[in-house]
C-alpha cells in the first residue's frame, strides 16, 4: 500500500513544492494530504498538483496554531494514519528586537515551534502504536547557528532542534524516523514577506545607529544572499522528497552545502568564541561586509581559519 504522507503550510514555496513532488511520485508510493490554514488559497497548489490532485493528493484545511483544526484533519484521515509528517508551515521574523511586541515574539513561537508540538502529540502516540512513521521537520540553518536580527526567528528554530533531537531517541525505540531538514535562504513568499514587514517597520523605537545597521547594512546584504545564493524550493523538496524514500533517513541535513562552514563553527569552539568573533569581524570590521559574506559562505570548511 502507499504511504500517507501529511504536509503542513502548502499554499507556497516549500511545503508546496514538497506536496506535488511526492503526490508525482514516479512509482506511486505516496498519499498526499496537501494542509492549507486558507483553503481560498488552493490555486498554486491545484496548478502545482496537476493530473494528482484529487488522486495521489487531497487539499485539507489545517492551522498548526489550533488543536481543534489539527484534530479534525487527522481525525477525518481513514484510521487517523499519518505516516509520514512533513511539518513545514513556518513564519519568519526580522529586525531589531525593540521595534518586536512581545506579542508578536510570541506568535513566532506559536507557528514555529508550538505548531509542531502540537501536531507531533497529535501523530506520534498512533505511529507509536504501529511502530512505524517518519516525522520531517523544516528547520532552518538558523536551527544551528544564530544570525544579527535573526534573534527570534532563530531561537524558534533552535526550539525545534532541541525537541526533535530529545525526540529522536524515544521514537528510534519505536521504529521511527526523525529528520530535521535545514535549509539556507530558499526565494519564496516567505523572503518577501519579510522585507515587506522591514519596510513598515517602526525603527524609531529603535536607535539611530542600530536602526541604520539594520537598514542599510543587514537588509540590502540580506537581500543580496538570497539573489546570489537562494536555492529554489524544488530544490528543497526534490531533497526533501530523497529523504523520505531513503531507507536510513540523517536525523540532520543542511539542502545548500555553502552554509556548512557557518554551521561547522561552533563544532569546531564549544567557548563559541570562533563563530562570535567571525560573525562580529564579518559584519563590523570588513570595509567590503557582503564582499566577505559572500566570499565567506563560499569557502571551503578547512579555509575558514584563515579568516580569523
Ligand atoms: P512560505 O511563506 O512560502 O511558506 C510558509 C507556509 O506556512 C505558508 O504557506 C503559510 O501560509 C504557512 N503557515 C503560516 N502559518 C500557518 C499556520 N498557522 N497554519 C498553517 N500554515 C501556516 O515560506 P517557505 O520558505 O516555503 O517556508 C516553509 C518553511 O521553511 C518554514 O518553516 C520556514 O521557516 C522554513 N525555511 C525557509 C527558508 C527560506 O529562506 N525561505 C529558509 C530556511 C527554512
């Protein structure tokens, strides 16, 4: 029989992408239980689906910030089986913390991170049962190393890392699988939508000097990262899609290998003196900052040193 795949946050970029490339599955190995929070916006998805909509793929409404929502979906799945949990539905989160309300901090945690408790106690004790399953979680490069205003965005993903790798272990005993997949920039509506919340930002409150960092250092640099080296979200799922149908899936992997010196840093200084002083040197000493950034995430993991 075929495997009942679930897939949070699918009406754009990756969890919709990561949709249509398992319901077109060559060898038709997947059920696709596509989850929107807005069925309105379904379009992109139907378009992306093809011939496998209504087939290998089903379009259900489900907001990872409500329990009632995510107990209907799976509730109305046939002996509620969940296989496979894609959870991907994800927001980001930029600036300096002073121009953040608690509030809205406190919303990042709510999709990021509670979204994913929630559907996890909601799959896990019926894949327990069954000893079987496999949960995938997007994560993010920020789920390994922190980036300047990044802070909250950054610790909701190392929220993720944390649970998913104190997981693991209990769920191995019951023959499941957990992969944290972790991305770098991928161009998607997500990357637009931040610097569409950046340019409303209020940074009066704020100071002058951080305010203008984060204006006209960290976003035209920011901005130049995900032009120069943003992977596209067929290239996450095409990956993603890999790591389901591998027999023995990584409990990490990092889908754009110009980041792995970031991530390779701390492991390299558990002091965390080498990746806070690279990241300082890298943004406040440089004459030439995205020169070096892009130099920097282009090096070879042994080059690094030679930075310092
Ligand atoms: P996206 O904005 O295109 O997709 C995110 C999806 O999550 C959207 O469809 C959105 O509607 C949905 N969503 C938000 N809140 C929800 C809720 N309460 N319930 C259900 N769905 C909800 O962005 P994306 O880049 O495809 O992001 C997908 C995942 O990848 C996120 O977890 C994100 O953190 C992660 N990620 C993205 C990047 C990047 O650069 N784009 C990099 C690393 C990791």
């Amino acid at each position: 029989g075929s495997r009942r795949v679930l897939v949070t946050g699918c009406s754009s970029g990756i969890g919709l992408s990561v949709a249509a490339r398992l319901a077109k599955d060559e060898l038709g190995r997947f059920k696709v239980v596509a989850t929107m929070r807005d069925l309105e916006k379904r379009g992109a998805l139907e378009k992306a689906a093809g011939d496998a909509l209504n087939q290998t793929l089903e379009i259900k409404e489900l907001d990872v910030c409500s329990e009632a929502s995510i107990k209907e979906c799976v509730n109305s799945l046939p002996d509620r089986r969940v296989d496979v949990l894609v959870n991907n539905a994800g927001v980001g989160m930029i600036g300096p913390l002073e121009c953040q309300s608690t509030a809205a901090v406190k919303e990042i945690f709510d999709t990021n991170f509670f979204g994913l408790v929630r559907l996890v106690k909601e799959v896990l004790p019926d894949m327990k049962r069954r000893q079987s399953g496999h949960i995938v979680v997007m994560s993010s490069v920020m789920g390994i190393q922190g980036l300047l205003f990044n802070d909250v965005y950054s610790a909701s993903k190392f929220a993720v890392e944390g649970f998913c790798e104190s997981l693991a272990v209990q769920a191995m005993k019951f023959n499941i699988k957990t992969t944290l997949v972790e991305p770098g920039p991928v161009v998607t509506e997500f990357e637009r939508k931040l610097y569409e919340l950046a340019e409303t930002m209020d940074l009066s409150k704020t100071d002058e000097e951080t305010a203008k960092i984060f204006r006209e250092m960290y976003l035209p640099y920011s901005k130049k990262i995900f032009t120069s080296l943003g992977q596209s979200p067929e290239e996450v799922s095409e990956q993603t899609f890999k790591l389901i149908t591998t027999k023995d899936p990584p409990l990490r992997h990092q889908t754009n290998r110009l980041y792995t010196p970031m991530t390779a840093l701390k492991h390299a200084d558990p002091t965390g003196r080498l990746p806070l002083d690279t990241f300082y040197k890298m943004v406040f000493k440089h004459d030439r900052v995205f020169n070096a950034t892009y130099l920097f995430v282009r090096l070879p993991y042994w080059k690094i040193t030679e930075l310092m």
